[in-house]
C-alpha cells in the first residue's frame, strides 16, 4: 500500500509556457531529498488540464524515469470521458506508473450509476495497474457519494480513493466502511490530519510542493497515531494550507516555488500569475513554515 505524503507535483514552465524539463528533474531530486513518500504526476496542480495528450505522457515518463524506483509514481490519467481514461491509463502502466489516479468525471455531470461503470470499465480494461479513484466535487460539479465507493471496493485493481471533499465525518465513515479493501487518502491540504487520524493513509498535498519535509513527518506522525506531534507540525503547516489557496490552485504555489527559487515563471491559461495583492501573504506564510 501507498502511504505518507504524496506531493501533487507543479509542472515547471518557461516564461513562454513550455515545459521546463530540467526543473522537473530538479523538482524530483528536492522531493526524494526531502522526506517525500511518493509523487502524483499530472494533477490538477501539475496543470493536467492544459497539457497536450503527448505532453502528459512525457512527463509521467520523465518522473517516473528520475525517480527510478526509490519511491512510487501515482500517475494522474483520469478524464470525462471514459474511453480517453482507458487510453491514458493504459499508456501510464505502460511507462511503469505504480498507480493511476482517476478523477470523478467533470462538467458532463453522470449518475452515481454512470460513475460506477465509468470506473469499473477502466479498472476492467487496465487491469494490470492499481488504481485510485479521486473525488473533488469543488472542481467536478459531480460528488461520488459514499455508497459508489463501497461498491467499487469491490474491484481488485481499485486501491484507494483521493477524498477532496474536506468533510471529516463523511471522510471517517468512508473509513470504516472500506477497511481492508480501499486506502483513503486526503485531498485537502486543510484537512488532512484529521482525516489521517481517523485512519486514513495518507495525503495528496499541494502543500507539499513548497514544504516536503514537514509534510512528511507530519503524515507519519498521523498515520501513525501521534496525535500530539500531529497537531504540532500541522500548526507550522498551517498558514501554508491556507494561504496555497488564496487563488485557484496551482496559482500560489507556483509562486511560492519561484520565491523559492525551485522554478521559473510560467503557467498556462486560463490560470495566470498569482495577483501582486497576494504576494505578501503568501510569502509571509513561506516564512513561517521556514522553507525561505
């Protein structure tokens, strides 16, 4: 099983949008120095939405090969349309990811029904890699009720699932209801200890990107059961929960990583930079977190 801190990797660009492959490298190389459990590539912080079908592969490939095996890749090759999912997923496990990570189909709105066999069918289709599903009605407009998931537990290639809901309660239900069949993981920065605390596996965290080390020590310390070492390093965390959402994410954290000095200045639009007004902010909580 997959646990810990799993970094929601950036896609570093050029100034004129073009993948900055060699920040990609070193983005790699900070995370395996850092503590890091694992890395989604191709989230909706690596901009998955904007790249080319070409380029998404490429850069699933290029984690995957710099990584080499010292930690997991979980390659993000969901869509709403179910036959690009399959093509996508199918690609990934080939390149070696170690799982896939499959977004609730957005803007077409399906059934929870349309959602079962959605997934189902790519479980079913690319049976040779594990697969997490990922639920975050905030960006979908379409919320995978907690009944779907339990049937889709079912499924032995289904391993896990990302709840971005932010809800505790329903996340500690979910729990209790696919123990020993599904890992839950936290897709909500804000939230995630919490959720961790009550069993679940670990966190998808944009947070990450700019504070691997204290993010990963504070997983451990959850998944372990620490709750007063939690609570610790979560109060340094804190701020950067906060403030990493000031604007759609990936907006600040770009930012905070080119105040950093890890990468240059692009992002695609739609998304543009971060708003002069937010700087300060986002600074300040770089600051505290002690990451500049």
């Amino acid at each position: 099983m997959i646990t810990g801190s799993l970094v929601a990797l950036v896609t570093p660009m050029h100034p004129d949008g073009s993948i900055h492959w060699e920040q990609l490298d070193a983005l790699v190389d900070f995370h395996l120095e850092n503590g890091t459990h694992g890395i989604v590539a191709v989230g909706t912080t690596g901009e998955s939405a904007t790249l080319t079908p070409d380029e998404h592969l490429k850069v699933i490939e290029k984690i995957i090969k710099r990584t080499a095996g010292r930690i997991p890749v979980i390659a993000g090759t969901g869509g709403n349309s179910t036959h690009e999912a399959i093509a996508l997923t199918s690609e990934a496990e080939k390149l070696g990811a170690d799982a896939c990570l499959l977004v609730v189909p957005y803007y077409n709105k399906p059934t929870q029904e349309g959602l079962y066999q959605h997934f189902k069918t790519i479980a079913e289709s690319v049976p040779g890699v594990s697969q997490i599903l990922y639920n975050v009605p905030g960006r979908t407009a379409c919320d995978m009720l907690n009944e779907t998931v339990e049937r889709l537990a079912d499924i032995p290639n289904i391993v896990g699932i990302k709840d971005a809901t932010g809800n505790i309660p329903r996340g500690a239900e979910l729990i209790k209801a696919v123990e020993g069949r599904l890992a839950v993981y936290s897709g909500d920065d804000a939230t995630a200890a919490e959720l961790m605390l009550a069993g679940g596996k670990g966190n998808v965290s944009v947070t990450a990107n700019v504070a691997p080390r204290l993010m990963s020590q504070m997983c451990e310390a959850a998944i372990g059961g620490n709750r007063t070492e939690t609570e610790r390093l979560n109060g340094v965390l804190e701020p950067l929960n906060r403030k990493l959402f000031l604007e759609a994410n990936p907006i600040p954290v770009k930012w905070a990583l080119q105040r950093m000095g890890q990468i240059d200045t692009g992002i695609r639009l739609p998304l543009t930079p971060l708003s002069d007004k937010f700087h300060g902010e986002v600074e300040e909580a770089l600051k505290a977190a002690g990451v500049i």
